[in-house]
C-alpha cells in the first residue's frame, strides 16, 4: 500500500495464520483503540455506581469482551457499506473488503459469528441492559449511511459509541434515571470531539468523493468547535456527578481529563493525518481519567 493508512498488518497480526489476517484487519482487532472508546463510557458507569468493586470488575470484563466483539462487527458492517468507497479513498484502500481479500458472503459470516459473542455476554446482564444492548443495533447498522445523507455522521457515531454509558448504568443500577442520561450525554459530545479530529484524516479524499462529515462542515473552525464539544462534555460529567452524590474529591480529578482534552485542541493539526490520529488516540487515557475522577468521588 502506498500513502497515508492506519492499517497494521504487522505485529501480531503477522504472526496469524495467513487465513485469519484478513478477518482480523477487517475486524480492526490489530486497532485496539476502538474497543477501548466503546467500552469506555461502560467503565465511567460501573466506576459511579457499580454496587462493589467484585460486581464492577466482573461488568468491566463482560464489556471488554463484548466491545471487541460488537466494534468488530460495527467495523464490518461499516466496510459492506463502504467498500465500494473504500477503494477510493488512500487510507482505506487497503481494506479486506476493498482490497477483495474478504468476500461479502464471507463477511456476513463472520459479522455473525462476532454478534454470537455479543450476544453471548448480552444474556448475562440486568434486563434493563440487555434491552438497550438490543436498541443498540438500529445506529451501528445506519451509522455508514449517515455519511451519504448528512454532514453529521460523528454524531450518529456519538450516539452509537456512547451507548455503553446508559446500557452500563443499567447493569449496574437495574434502571437508567437521570444520572445515567447525563452520563450519556456527557459520552455523546466526547465521541462528537474525538471523532470530528479522526475525520480530519479523510477530509479531502471526503469531499472527492461527495461524503460528509463534521470535518468537511467546520474545516478550519474545527478548533472552536472542538472545545465546544470538550466543554459540554465536561459540564455534563460534573452534572452526572453532582447527581450521583460524589464527594469533593470528583471536583480536582476532573482537572486531569480537561486538561488532557484542552491539550488536543491546543495542539490539533488538522493539516497532519498522523498528528489527527495521535490525538485521536489518545482519548483513551482521557476516557481512563474521566473514570478515575468517578472512582475517587465515591470515596
């Protein structure tokens, strides 16, 4: 492959049998980033209001491994719809899909097989929870196309990567009240953040091609409109926790994650893909400090 791609076909993915390196490229699995920002916001809820450290590490590990799984299959989904796009774009051409490595038919297979392990952990949850892990298949399913009809596909992305806030929420609690939508909403404008500065890497080849994208929309007001998401992101996680009850320690640890979102603004390049996908990564360790802020306010 020639030019700009966030594709890793080294590593340990190189070391897999040659039949299963395209399943595990198009899965995204040699791209962990993913399945962190999912199960993420299902971290900040257990973190809240899990009733006990056993019952939130054993929540945390059924949603590890169901976002793997589920970001698999979402990936999957989004590269049917796209392959065909996907070829003419220089950081997805090489694609299993795209690049015919994988077959449709083969795809739909293995989306099944992920959905199998989804599922599988699904069962194991409060009803609440496994009836919002269900609703969850209507935006994964649409979020590929909201790029053809819109120039707000990130937050049909925000909505569908912030659902671990709410179905996280209800495995803990059995219910979803008003500090588990303040929660939700406080992931949704994160995703709409972190996402908008990942679209940065395809700008161009997007408007080629008639795609849209918060990217394209802002351009060079993407700054602006960064910290605006940062800042409602914020203002909603300190009202997630002035609801929850959390005690004056929350306060100061919720400098860590603003400074660390307030350093991506600061220092976004939207001009630099690889600089656009530095920042973009690191998310997770604003994601682990917004859930270290939650922890210690339960103190």
């Amino acid at each position: 492959m020639q030019g700009f791609t966030d594709i890793r076909a080294g590593g340990w993915v190189a070391r897999l049998p040659a039949g299963w390196r395209p399943y595990a490229l198009l899965a995204r699995f040699d791209r962990p980033i993913g399945s962190w920002l999912l199960v993420l916001p299902g971290f900040w809820a257990f973190a809240l209001a899990a009733p006990d450290w056993a019952e939130g590490l054993r929540l945390a590990a059924l949603f590890g491994i169901g976002a793997v799984a589920m970001r698999g299959a979402g990936c999957v989904v989004n590269d049917l719809w796209d392959r065909d796009l996907d070829r003419r774009v220089e950081r997805t051409r090489g694609r299993p899909l795209a690049a015919g490595t994988v077959s449709p038919r083969q795809a739909v297979v293995f989306i099944a097989a992920l959905c199998s392990v989804g599922l599988a952990v699904l069962v194991q949850l409060d009803r609440a929870a496994v009836l919002l892990g269900f609703a969850s298949v209507l935006p994964i399913v649409l979020y590929p196309l909201a790029k053809r009809v819109t120039n707000w596909p990130q937050a049909m992305l925000g909505l569908t990567f912030s659902w671990a806030a709410p179905t996280g929420m209800a495995a803990a609690t059995g219910r979803l009240d008003a500090t588990g939508i303040a929660l939700w909403a406080a992931a949704f404008f994160w995703v709409l953040g972190y996402d908008t500065i990942y679209a940065h890497q395809d700008r161009e080849d997007d408007a080629r091609i008639g795609i849209g994208s918060t990217a394209l929309l802002w351009g060079g007001r993407t700054r602006p409109f960064l910290l605006a998401c940062y800042a409602a992101m914020l203002v909603l996680l300190a009202l997630t926790g002035w609801l929850a009850g959390l005690s004056a320690l929350f306060w100061p640890a919720l400098l860590l994650p603003a400074a660390l979102l307030a350093r991506q603004a600061a220092t976004l390049d939207i001009h630099d893909p690889a600089d656009c996908l530095t920042l973009f990564r690191s998310n997770r360790e604003a994601g682990v400090a917004v859930a270290l802020a939650f922890l210690l306010g339960r103190l």
